[in-house]
C-alpha cells in the first residue's frame, strides 16, 4: 500500500511539474508574439512618418532654392551696378542674404 501511494505522489508531482513547465512554455510564447506585435506597431509607425519627413524636407529644399535664388539675384544685381550709392545699396541686400545663408546653415549644426 505505501509503494503505491509514492508512486501515486510521485505521478501527481509529475503532472503538476509537466503542468507548470507547459503553462511556463506558453507564457513565453505568449510573451515572444507581443514582443513582435510591439516591433510590427513600431515598424508601422516609422513607415508612416516617412511621407511627412519628405514633405518636411521638400519644403526645406525650396526654402534653400529660395535663398539660393536671392543671393544669386543680389549678387546679380550687385555686378551690374554702375554707381556707388547702387554698389551700397545692393551691398547690404548681398550681406543680408550672406546672412540668411549662414543663419540655414547654423541651425543645421
């Protein structure tokens, strides 16, 4: 009678083992799916910030097509000028885009 109660002992203690390693098993499962649900959301939303990052950077690139412009127009003007008070007018709009310039190019840094 007592070697079949340890035997009965010893088999319940093996299922509630096996029960436990299984219930851990899928818990880790579990836990590796949310784990790739969480990098899919992740992924999902890198992939949609890309169309607003390239409409951020067209808009900045005809910012400096703009820029570019102007100094190239102050510049222009600056060489056609023929007298002093035009040279010392267009100097200042050639330093003020100069500026606008520098001032793109610091905030980059």
């Amino acid at each position: 009678m007592i070697p079949f109660l340890v035997l009965v002992f010893v088999a319940a203690g093996l299922l509630i083992y096996l029960g436990t390693l299984y219930n851990g098993l899928v818990a880790l499962r579990n836990d590796i799916d949310k784990a790739w649900a969480n990098i899919d959301v992740l992924l999902k939303q890198r992939h949609d910030e890309l169309p607003r990052l390239a409409d951020v950077c067209k808009g900045y690139m005809q910012y400096e097509r703009e820029t570019l412009q102007q100094l190239t127009d102050a510049r222009a003007k600056y060489a056609a000028a023929v007298t002093v008070n035009q040279k010392a007018q267009l100097s200042g709009t050639l330093s003020a885009s100069v500026q606008r310039v520098f001032a793109t190019r610091r905030e980059l840094s």
